[in-house]
C-alpha cells in the first residue's frame, strides 16, 4: 500500500511496457495521465518537463494517490532507484 491506497489497475488495453491506454474525446490517452488530469485538472507538459509519474512502480496503476507530478530526470531516478533495490 502507498499513502493508505491499493493500485487500482486498469484492465483493459495494455501495452507490452505495460502502461494502460483508453479512448477519450477522440484521442489515445495513457490512463495514469488522465486520471491525473481528470482529478487535479491539471494537463502535464510533457517530456522532459512534466511527467505524471508513479509511486508504485506499476505503469497501469490509476490510482490518483500513487501519482505525483515529476519531471523526465525524476522518472530516469525513480527507474534507476527502482531497478537497484530490487537486484
């Protein structure tokens, strides 16, 4: 559990990196990001400036508390912290 919450995982269309992907006003969106849009109603940037990243290390999660705003320098940290504890 991170911050008192679950992964909600997104059962429907995944990507072979595992980020889920919906249909929504006639654009593709990745579901972490229009979770995060849809809650906060902030739109992130984009590479490299903002990024909607998550706390959970899981791509399809949606749950709006394992999200957080971060940058593309916070996304490579968060990988490589990731991938060295877990070795």
């Amino acid at each position: 559990m991170i911050n008192g919450a679950r992964c909600l995982l997104w059962t429907g269309h995944v990507t072979g990196s595992s980020y889920g992907y919906v249909r929504f006003g006639g654009r593709r969106w990745r579901v972490h990001v229009l979770v995060y849009f849809m809650v906060t109603g902030h739109m992130p940037l984009g590479r490299p400036r903002e990024l909607v990243l998550h706390r959970c290390e899981v791509n399809h999660c949606g749950e709006i508390r394992h999200l957080y705003l971060g940058t593309g320098q916070n996304n490579v940290d968060d990988r490589d912290n990731h991938y060295y504890k877990t070795r």
